[in-house]
C-alpha cells in the first residue's frame, strides 16, 4: 500500500551532524493519537507455528497460520516472521534503498537483497506512487542519513542505534544553509519530493530550501511543476554554479550536493550566493519526545520510516494518525521488538489466494501474540513482499505470495545482513525432489553450513551415488527414475554418508489424477487453454505432471500442445470435445462444450458506435478518444486522472448509446476483450443492462498489473445473469480501499470485443438392454442380436462382455493388447480396465472392484453393475427368469 498525502507526496537522502533520538517507550505522543476507531475484538485468534528455518546465526523464518473470526466466519492468513536476535554479534539490519542504493530508482526487494548481499528482507517505507519514488519517513543507512522525516503527524519510525538497542520513535528535521556573507536561510529538508502537507494542504516546497545528495538518482528534484526551482550545486562546500528557474540537468555529485529553492528562498540565494561563495550546510534531527535520550548520529546504525502505531507496551495502540486509507484485509507488513529489546520481528501477512489477509485490529492481534512489545506499521498491500535464503544455499528467494501476484518495485526495504566469518561445518543434508515421475529427470544435490548457518561451497567435493533398490539410473548426479516405487539414495563423500527417502508416482501407486482446468470453458477454434495436469499417490503426495511425460488425445476436435497450453484448430461437429491426459498408462479425460465466437465490436475505422465520456465523483477527470492501432484498426482509449480529491470510489467511463446501452444476441457464456494495461493496478470492469433491467457489474481486470496488450476471458456463468443483455459501459475504478496502492493517472484501452456462446450438445439417448444369465442373446430397444459370450457369474457377480454392452451403451470401447487393458469413453465418462487386475480407473479416481475384469473365450467380462451404473444405468434382475435390464 502506497500512501499518498492528499493525492501527492513522497520522500528521501542522506548526510552526516549530530542527531537527537528517543525510544518509543518514553515518548509520549505530540500529535493526538486517532481514538474512537473501532479496533474490534479479534475472537478465537490463534497463531500456529509451522515451520521454522535458520537463515543466518542470529536470524530465524518462521511461518505461521493465524486463524481467527471475522464477521462470524474462521478465516486463516499465511504469516511470515524473521525473528532476529540483536544480542547475536553475527547479524544486523539495515536499510536497503532502490535500485543501485539510490533514491527514485524503485527495486524488487528481491533485487535489493541480491545487491545488498543480505541474506533477508522485506519491503520498508510508504511512498506515493504518482511522484519520483522517495520514501515518505527518514533514511539513516550505515550509520548515515539519508533523507529527512516527513513533516505528517503520527508516522512513526523505526531505528536500531550504535548499542544495538531497537527504538521507535517520531522525529523532525532542522538544518540551516549559511552563506559566505554569514546570511542563513532555514534548510526544510533532506532527499524529500513534492508534498501536500499537514496543516492546511501547504506545498512542501514553496518559499522552502532541500538539500539533495548523491543519495538522489534524478535529474529532477520535486518536479510537479507547482514551484519553480532554483538550483545551487556546491562540490567541496564551494558553489561551482547557480541555475535560476530551473534544475540543473544533473544527479547531485557524490563529493557535493545540490539545494533547491523556490520563492522567498529562491530570493536568498540570489541575493547572498554567488559562484565560487564558500556555503554552509548544517542539519539535524530531532527527537519529538518529552523524554528523549540524545544520541550522536555515529551512534545510530538504521532507521527507516513507518506508519501508525500498533502495539504500546504490549497492549493494541490507538491509531498515532488516520489509518482510513489503509483499511480492509489486505497484506500486510510490520516491524517491532520484544519487551526486553533483545528480538526483532519483521512480519508479513499474505492476501492471495486462500490467505485472507489481515485487517490493522487483527495484525495487531497476530503481533501480540507473536510477542511484540512495541510494534508499527511499514507499507503492505501490494508492497508486502519477505525474501529470504534457505538454510545452505546462495541465493535467496521470495518467501510469501505478493497480493498481486508478482512482486512490485518499492523505494526502500529492511535488510538483514550476516557479518559472521567463516565457521566450521555444521551440517550437510541431500537437496532434490522427494516426489518424482517415471523418466523425470532431476538432479540432487549435496548442502552444507557452517556453525553460523551460512552455506559452504561443496562443489568440489567428489560425491558417490547409492540407489538402495534398482528403480532407476545416475549419471553424474542426474537420476532418472525408470520405475514407480520407493527408495532411498545415499551420497557419500568423505567418509560422509546423507540420505533420501523419495518415491517414485507411476500407475500402481497412483489414487487420482485429473486436471487443474475449469469444466466451465468452452473450446473454440483459435483458442488457447492451460491444462496443468496433476495426480495424487497413495501416500497422499499431490504434485503437477511435467508436460513433457504426457501422452495426449482429443477426441472431436483438432489441437496441438506446447507444454501445458492447447491450440484448437479446428472443431469437429459434435458440439463437445474430449481432452485426454495420459500418464504411465493411466488416463484422465476433460470434457468441453464447443463454443462459438462472435463480435460485437472491434471499433474499425469509419464505425464507431455511440459513446461518450463520464466520470464519477465530479473531480475526475480524463478523455476518451479512438486511437489508430494501424492502418485499418483502431482502438477506444480511456484517459483518467484520479488524483484530486479525498478517498472515495473514483471511476471514468465509456458511456455506449447514451447509457441506454447496445444489445447482445442471444445467450453468451464468456466476453472476450483485448485490454491495453497500464501496470496501474487498477480495476476494469463492464456494466450490462440485463433481461430484468437490472445493471450488472462484471469484473474485466481486478488488477491491471501489466503494460500492453493481453486478451482476457471473462466467465458470464459468474454473474446472475437474465438474458438478453445489453452493454451499457467500459470502465477504470479506482476503489476506496486500497486506493494509495494504485497509480492516479493512466490510460487503458479496448479492443476486439467478442462473446462466446455455448454450442448444442447432442442429447443422450440411452436405449433398453436385456440379457439373461447364460443366454448368448442380447436384446436392444427390442431388437435380438447374438453373443459369442453369455453373461456369467464368478464369485457371486454377473460379468458381461465387454464390448457388447458398450456398444448397446452407444460408448466407444478400445483394446491395448500390450497392457492388457480395456478403455471405455461413453458421453464425459472414461473408464480403464486391466485384465485380472481389480484397480479400476474411474474418470481418473482409482476404485478397487471385488471381482477384477477377466477374459473368457477372448472376450473381456466386467462385473455389470459396476460398470452400467458407473455410465448412469439402471440395473434390473429378475430372479426367477434370469433376466437382467438396464434402462
């Protein structure tokens, strides 16, 4: 979640002058915390440990389920936690900033681990992401400030001092710039970007002097275009040149700086600095405590800012500032300590999937619970990213989900570095999948640390292979598994044994298999599909089969794969299509109606429909307009500008026929649209005028996180829908909750609308079938037809010839000679027998048959009941005739 001060803002920097600081735990509040929010009581709350895992001596992850009520119903988030001990001498934190360390060159936290060479991280301070990309709060890195606090009230930091004691705490910045005539002017800030501040929506810069640094890696300082700046660049504390209205089109110098003024002080540079003056730089910060301890700035090693506060000696805090921007569940991300100041906890909630995310009252809760004493917000939502480095390995990883489901670039992170030497080993352990396929190649490989829980190089190390049973083939440290079973592999190098238990999925030991993919699509020509197949073994292992070890079948229609993903070329004339997955011989099948595509509008060149522009609430502001895509194609573009204004829903539309909408044929399942993404990550949406009158609103794009063009489908079946519909509008929202995540200006266009409809599926038609036991006749509809093979029974079931019965069924039955094996496929039913083999693949789902198929005279017998009710039969007996019926 990015935070925005009145829909402009941002901060950043760095430098070096003695500084007052104070702990939290002294400090009273000088601006009045928010009181009245209702922090409600967060019922049952529990969070439970999972898993925990060393990163480096001193640092630990620790994932967590926390489980609570809310709004009367269980709901459970995935929680990460660093726990570092700063009575450790071997780790520290500090602050991570940007691409490259600089200030406007926003990274992945990921990224600004790997750059930083920290085995941790989490993404740090709230920035607004319609301006340079600067933290709102101070930067001290290294010891070193950065940038100044911002001037907002209650946005509280967190700091790690010289004596390694963590402090929270509000501060404020003074400086003073000093001219070679010994005229001063006062110096309002360090590294900061263009702000609306608090009290009374003043601009940060008007009349006011910053200094920036080489912390600063733009060639603009603050540039909104609401002041005009006048620029100094001093290098060596000498002015070596003066630009009046407007930047100097340079970063500032690592062995100087550059001020900026505008206004009255703009009229004191002018006035009192000339080129080759000697000038004067001086700041500081200051503690906002009553009771603050000074501290030298060399005794500082982090801070970096926050939010509001959450936990107060270890009880829930009033909100330190209006929290109403930052409302909802959503991801989260925070940082505290314990009450004896000995353990730091970095902590993120995830809100993806089917981790529901934390509201403020309940990440207060989870903080609690973990043991935080004092604790505050960092910025989350789409922000909220934890990286870490498992334990023996180089390379760290993304250790949550983001909400958006792709890491975003931020300004500035914590990093959690490891300052210990190289340690004697420790430990070593095997490293590959437990869980493999038949002919899935996979590589193992021998890890190990040292006593600090650092990794160490063993790849010089001569390693030996063992297959304790003989499924399977190394060559070098590559294993090929050959067949399905259990087994253990053993490395062994310098008189150093490690194992691995790892089993082998292949037909016999599998219990399921079957497809990740929705049954609601509908196949049409063109179309592409994902298909992830996945299977479960008996154990109770579920994992997803390698594209490559997939034999596939489509039945009515015509289609090639390219890993997972089907292209439909053409369809057949059946109005449904088949899709089988084969693996070692066992098979799952998806069925599909074929659908067909029709547009409705492309927006050519010389047809535009009727459509105007709107925008709600009235402050809004955009355009609309057709945008020449080529020759002869064009586009609807959609302009908007939400910047102005208070946190409210913000929307632009694209108004078809005067908002009496245009109609839509028939009965669509799926709209299909190209979608032109800003990477704003704002929401997309239609409104249709249904059969009963009423507007629907259908969600396009929740989330537009791309830049470009995608086709995306929308499933119809979701929405309540009576037809026929009509579409009334296109339309980019920017919703309340959330908003300070989004960006407040962007353009997104649409283009190739269609609709798709379902084709007819030929009914079912099922015919009455008599048999009678020991009878080689068989009687369809009425009609009489001979059996070369009666009906029997064996250990008190009725077995029938196979191929008889699926033929009278109107299935198709087909025989595999080598695997003796019998496949029938009747209507969305796929059934695979094995002779003498009493595991039955039922539409995937392994079931075991008390009497297994047999053959007789040649001709496959399968117990009857089983196999016509598995097809939807009825199955009569008539015990005194023998007669069977199904119907």
């Amino acid at each position: 979640m990015k935070y925005k001060h009145n829909n402009k803002g941002r901060f950043l920097s760095k430098k070096v002058i003695p500084i007052v600081v104070s702990s939290f735990i002294s400090a009273q509040l000088l601006f009045s915390p928010i009181s009245g929010l209702n922090i409600s009581q967060v019922e049952a709350a529990s969070a439970k440990l999972l898993s925990e895992e060393m990163i480096t001596s001193g640092a630990v992850l620790q994932n967590y389920t926390f489980t609570m009520q809310r709004d009367g119903e269980y709901i459970n988030t995935e929680v990460g936690v660093i726990k570092l001990d700063l009575n450790n001498p071997y780790v520290k934190l500090d602050v991570m900033t940007g691409a490259h360390g600089q200030f406007t060159e926003r990274s992945t936290v990921q990224n600004m681990v790997k750059y930083t060479d920290a085995v941790a991280g989490v993404n740090g301070d709230f920035y607004a992401m319609s301006s340079e990309g600067v933290p709102l709060g101070p930067t001290i890195s290294d010891g070193e400030i950065m940038a100044s606090p911002s001037e907002l009230t209650g946005m509280y930091t967190f700091g790690i001092t010289e004596a390694n004691k963590p402090v929270i705490g509000l501060y404020a910045f003074e400086g003073l710039v000093t001219a070679e005539n010994g005229e001063s002017y006062p110096l309002r800030g360090m590294n900061k970007t263009y702000a609306w501040l608090e009290p009374g929506h003043l601009h940060s810069h008007a009349d006011s002097l910053y200094v920036y640094t080489d912390a600063w890696g733009s060639e603009q300082r603050a540039a909104d275009g609401a002041t005009t700046p006048t620029e100094v660049l001093v290098v060596d504390d000498v002015i070596e040149e003066i630009s009046e209205g407007e930047f100097l089109p340079m970063t500032p110098p690592k062995d100087g700086y550059i001020l900026r003024a505008h206004g009255k002080a703009a009229k004191f540079v002018t006035e009192n600095m000339q080129v080759g003056d000697e000038i004067d730089t001086d700041y500081e910060l200051l503690s906002l405590s009553d009771e603050g301890q000074n501290i030298k700035e060399d005794d500082f090693k982090m801070l970096i800012g926050g939010h509001t506060v959450l936990i107060q000696d270890g009880k829930a805090a009033d909100f330190s500032r209006d929290v109403s921007s930052l409302l909802g569940n959503r991801s989260r991300t925070a940082i505290g300590y314990s009450k004896d100041e000995r353990y730091v906890y970095i902590v993120t909630a995830d809100h993806y999937g089917e981790s529901d995310g934390l509201r403020l009252s309940e990440l207060q809760e989870l903080m609690l619970q973990l043991g935080i004493w004092n604790g505050i917000n960092l910025d989350g939502g789409g922000s909220t990213q934890l990286v870490s480095r498992p334990l023996a390995e180089f390379d760290v990883e993304l250790s949550n989900q983001p909400e958006y489901g792709s890491e975003r670039n931020v300004v500035n992170g914590v990093g959690v570095y490891s300052t210990a030497p190289e340690g004697e080993l420790k430990g070593m352990f095997l490293d590959g999948k437990t869980t493999l396929f038949k002919n899935e190649q996979t590589t193992y490989q021998m890890k190990a640390y040292d006593e600090y829980y650092n990794p160490i190089d063993v790849s010089e190390l001569d390693v030996n292979w063992l297959i304790a049973n003989p499924i399977g083939d190394f060559e070098g440290d590559v294993f090929t598994p050959k067949q399905s079973g259990t087994t253990q592999i053993t490395a062994t190098s310098n008189d150093i044994n490690e194992s691995l238990e790892i089993e082998i999925i292949g037909r016999h030991n599998l219990s399921n298999m079957g497809f990740s993919a929705s049954n609601s699509n509908m196949l049409v020509e063109g179309g592409t599909y994902k298909l992830p197949v996945f299977v479960k073994s008996e154990s109770g292992v579920k994992r997803t089969v390698p594209a490559e070890l997939i034999d596939w079948e489509f039945i009515g229609f015509s289609g090639t794969m390219d890993g997972d993903t089907l292209t439909v070329h053409q369809l057949g004339n059946k109005g449904i299509g088949k899709i089988i997955a084969k693996y070692d011989g066992y098979s799952s099948m998806l069925t599909l109606s074929a659908g067909m595509l029709r547009e409705w509008e492309d927006f050519n060149l010389g047809e535009e429909v009727p459509v105007s522009f709107t925008v709600y609430p009235s402050f809004v502001s955009g355009d609309l307009s057709f945008q020449r895509e080529s020759a002869n194609n064009q586009s609807l573009r959609l302009d908007y500008d939400f910047s102005e204004g208070e946190t409210v829903n913000k929307a632009a539309y694209a108004v078809f026929n005067n908002d009496e909408g245009i109609e839509v044929d028939g009965e669509p399942q799926f709209l299909k649209v190209d979608l032109f993404g800003d990477n704003s990550y704002n929401w997309v949406r239609a409104e249709v005028i249904d059969g009963n009158g009423d507007v629907q609103k259908i969600d396009i794009s929740k989330n537009v996180n791309w830049e470009g063009w995608e086709t995306v489908n929308v499933n119809l079946a979701d929405y309540n829908l009576t037809y026929p519909i009509k579409m009334k509008r296109l339309y980019i929202v920017s919703p309340d909750v959330g908003q300070n995540d989004r960006e407040v200006t962007g353009s997104v266009a649409f283009d190739n609308i269609f609709f798709m409809y379902r084709g007819e599926i030929p009914a079912i038609i099922k015919p009455k079938v008599e048999m009678t036991l020991n009878k080689q006749i068989l009687t369809v509809d009425g009609i009489s037809q001979e059996l070369d093979q009666a009906p029997v029974v064996m250990e008190g079931r009725t077995m029938v010839p196979l191929r008889f019965i699926v033929d009278a069924l109107g299935g198709q039955v087909t025989w595999d000679s080598v695997e003796k094996k019998v496949i029938l496929i009747k209507e969305d039913q796929l059934i695979e027998l094995w002779i003498n083999d009493p595991d039955i693949n039922l539409n995937g789902n392994k079931v075991t048959s008390d009497v297994p198929p047999s053959a007789i005279n040649n001709r496959t017998m399968v117990p009857l009941r089983f196999v016509s009710e598995f097809f939807g039969w009825k199955v009569g007996w008539d015990s005194t005739t023998k007669k069977i019926t199904m119907e």
